[in-house]
C-alpha cells in the first residue's frame, strides 16, 4: 500500500485510528485489512471506484455498524466496542452530515439545528434557540432560520445540515458525499466552508467523496479504496497520488482517465455512482 503522507504527518496523537478492519455482510467481505490514522484538523478524503465500500467505512466509523474485525478508535475510545455512557462520550464528539442533508422536512432550519441539543443538552428553550441560530450564522443562513427544508436550495440544505452536525461543537464532522447534485459554484463554496472550519476552529473532517475537485482544493490527505482487492491501495496527498503512484488505476483515477477502473465501471462514469 502505498503512502503520500507529508513528512511530519505523524507528529501529535492521531484523533481517528482503524486497525486492522474488516467490514463484511454475513460472509461477504466488503474490505479487510485496513489500516489508517487520521491527525486532528486535517481535511480526509475517502475515494475509490463505486462498490469500494466508501460510505460502509463511515457508517463503521459513526458506529452505525461493528466491524467483523478490527478496531475504529474515536479520540481514544473504540467505536467498535463502547456502550452506554463512553458511546455517549463519542458521540458527543462527531458529527454527521448525510448525503441528502436528512433534514426533518416538518421541522424549520432552525428546528432541524436544534435537534442534537434537544437530544444530548438540558438547556433551556431559548438558549438553544441561540445557538442554533448561531451555527446557522456560522454557514450564512441565519435569515432562514424560520424556512422550512422545502423552501431552500440543495446547496441551503447541505450547509443547515452541516450546521446541525456542528450544534455541539463536534471535534469531529463526518460528510458523506457533500457535494453530490449541486452546482460547481456551490460546491466550491461548501469546499470553502470546510475549509474555513477546519482552519479557524480546527475541526477535523472525514469527507467521502469522489469529487476531483473538491479533492483537490481541499483535501488534506486521501484514503483511497480498491473494490478489486477490498483494501486500500494508496494514501496520501492527492498531487502526489495523481503523479507519483506506481498504480496505474490510481494514477488515471486522480487523472479523471476515461479507462476501465477494477469492477467494471470506469473514471468517468464513476462521478454518478454511490458506494
């Protein structure tokens, strides 16, 4: 496996550590063997073909799903094996944004923000309307506090979504496929909002995406997945990746090349899948 981490990647405690994992369904082994750390404030891509198992590997790490094997460490805790108060201690410390926003359609933008501090807070009525309001102000949105997700756009949508994943003050934000079905102007400015978060707050972002773009503005470092193998064949900047890996299919993926990638589907068409 291949590493295109920057000198000096590994100084300070990883916050996110996967040893030795294996994700499976019954007896269908979806990935094994894999191995990464994740250092706090990064921006972490996770990329591959469709079928890879992008989004498997998330909802592993939000703890959705127990690995078959292996191990998904938290901030120290094992997502994989916590219970009650330390799965709570967890929790606390990520957030999730989905892929379609998820926002409760019933509920008003700031409805929807609030339902983390309603779920995991005592305070009162009125102070979680604040800081609602507040996340809201942080991704521009406070003038649609009161809208309903049906009155918004997609875009809107993914940044109250990213609002709500932000409520209590997450060291961690997991994004699945935040750019898919937006615009490429909107996309960059979500890109942008990533950004300014993991700059000025330090956040730490775990992104799976297959948007070069995205990748490549923003994009700290990629954990790249191989559904032919079901492992990880590369990790690392992604420049680096596109340039120097001696695997052709990673070379041509970061090089958006229209050939055949492992399982059929290929670089170009890969962009209307999911995983």
């Amino acid at each position: 496996m291949e590493d295109f981490s920057p000198p000096g990647m590994a100084i300070g405690e990883p916050i996110i550590r996967v040893v030795d994992f294996t994700a499976a369904y019954g007896d269908h082994v979806v990935m094994k063997d894999i191995n990464f750390e994740i250092y706090p404030g990064e921006v972490f891509f996770v990329a591959g073909g469709s079928g890879c198992g992008k989004s498997t590997l998330l909802k592993h790490l939000i703890g959705l799903y127990k690995p078959a094997r292996g191990q998904t460490i938290i901030d120290g805790d094992d997502m994989a094996t916590a219970t009650g108060s330390i799965k709570e201690r967890i929790l606390r410390k990520i957030g999730v944004a989905y892929q379609g926003g998820a926002l409760f359609g019933s509920k008003t933008c700031l409805g929807n923000v609030r339902l983390p501090l309603e779920e995991f807070t005592d305070l009162p009525g009125d102070a979680m309307d604040s800081v609602a309001l507040s996340k809201l102000r942080m991704v521009d949105l406070e003038h649609a506090a009161d809208l309903l997700p049906s009155e918004i756009s997609g875009g809107m949508q993914k940044r109250v979504a990213m609002a709500r994943a932000n409520a209590l003050d997450p060291k961690i934000l997991f994004l699945d496929e935040p750019s898919a079905g937006l615009d490429p102007i909107t996309s960059a400015d979500l890109d942008s909002l990533i950004k300014t978060f993991s700059t000025l707050f330090g956040t730490t972002f775990v992104i799976v995406s297959h948007e070069l773009s995205s990748i490549f503005s923003i994009a700290s470092r990629v954990l790249v997945l191989d559904a032919s193998v079901k492992t990880m064949v590369a990790i690392g900047d992604p420049v680096s990746l596109r340039d120097r890996s001696e695997n052709q299919w990673v070379r041509e993926f970061f090089s958006r090349k229209g050939s055949e990638m492992p399982g059929g589907a290929s670089t170009t068409t890969e962009a209307n899948q999911t995983s």
